[in-house]
C-alpha cells in the first residue's frame, strides 16, 4: 500500500540527496496504469533537486526537478516493451527507452506534448 496511490508512496520519489517534492498526479496515473498491466514498478529515480540532477548529468530543464518525472524498471517485462506499451497508451507524455545490454529503463514524464527519445 502506497500513500501516494495505491501502490506508490512517498519515499519511492525522494532525491537522493534527501529533498522531497510534490509528485505530479499525471505521472502517478501513468505509473499506476503501468503497475497494472505489468505488475510491480521499481523507480529507481523520481524528483531530483536541481543540485543533484546538475551533479547527475540531468538535462536543465529535467521534468525530474518538478516533480514530474520518473525512471523505471519493471521486473518481468523489458524496457522495450514498457516504452512500447506506454507509447501506444499515453501518446501525450514524455518517454525515454535506455538500454544497457541486459539491463535498462524507461524514463516517463507527464509533460503536457508528446517527446520521445533513446538514451
């Protein structure tokens, strides 16, 4: 049980540098649509204050420091097919497919215009 939603809480989205932010309801709408058609959802990176994401490489204007972004894995599913998923269901958001040989993620964001890229 989260307490954000259902199956996402507050901590799951803290910087690792400690700061916290509000997390944008249309990000936890995709996550939560993702967590049901998948199963569970790991963020592996949520907000990012703008000390850390500049520390990080994060891009300037980073949907990460609003609060409206996030990095994923999911377990038994490749990035692949997330990104493919989410880019037929949400063809409003932003999303990143990042693959690193047997590993990776997807990064989704809910910005207001379609953005796709791979990282």
């Amino acid at each position: 049980m989260g307490d954000l939603t259902a199956h996402f809480s507050k901590y799951e989205f803290e910087c690792r540098d400690g700061t916290t932010h509000e997390i944008a309801c249309g990000l936890l709408a995709i996550l939560e649509a993702i967590r049901s058609h998948f199963g569970p959802v790991a963020v592996t990176s949520g907000y990012r204050s703008p000390e850390y994401n500049k520390k990080v490489g994060g891009a300037t204007n980073s949907y990460h420091i609003k609060g409206m972004a996030a990095d994923i894995q999911v377990a038994h599913a490749s990035p692949q097919k997330v990104h493919d998923w989410v880019d037929e269901k949400f063809p409003i958001c932003g999303l990143g497919l990042y693959e690193r040989g047997r590993g990776g993620w997807v990064h989704v964001d809910c910005r207001d215009f379609r953005a796709r890229w791979i990282g």
